[in-house]
C-alpha cells in the first residue's frame, strides 16, 4: 500500500496535469477568437466585381483568335515507335 506521500504527489501531478491542458485549450479559444474579431471586414461584392468592356458589334469578337479544335491538333501530336 502506498504512503500518504506518494498519493499527495500523484495527485499534485494529476491537478498539473488538468490544468497545463486547459490552459492550451484556453490559449488555442482565445487565438481563436482573437483571429475572429481582429479580421478587417471584408469588401463588398460590389467592389470585388470588375467591370469587363464588351464591344456592341460582332466584328469585333472575329479578331480574337480561338483554340485549336482536337481535330487540328492531331497531325501535331507525333508518337516514337521504336
């Protein structure tokens, strides 16, 4: 049977123990909640939208150059047979 020493120093150590883990729990909810409010709002829809120049006639899409269709792209694609 253990002595009245030993049990003190058991459960000094257990009570250490509980309270170094809720220590890191109270560090990483405080981190937590610091990063939450500390964060600048964020902008608004409105000014994360960009405005694109669309021209009104269709000439001016016939000037824009379109990938290759699959097609096309067959007489480049060379395979080394050894």
């Amino acid at each position: 049977m253990m002595d009245n020493s030993t049990i003190i120093i058991f459960y000094v150590l257990l009570v250490l123990l509980v309270l170094v883990g809720l220590l890191v729990e109270l560090r990483y909810f405080l981190s937590h909640l610091w990063q939450k409010f500390s964060k600048s709002p964020e902008p608004e829809l409105e000014e994360m939208c960009v405005e694109l120049e669309v021209p009104d006639d269709e000439s001016a899409w016939s000037n824009t150059a379109l990938p290759p269709s699959p097609v096309d792209l067959v007489p480049m694609i060379y395979f080394e047979i050894e």
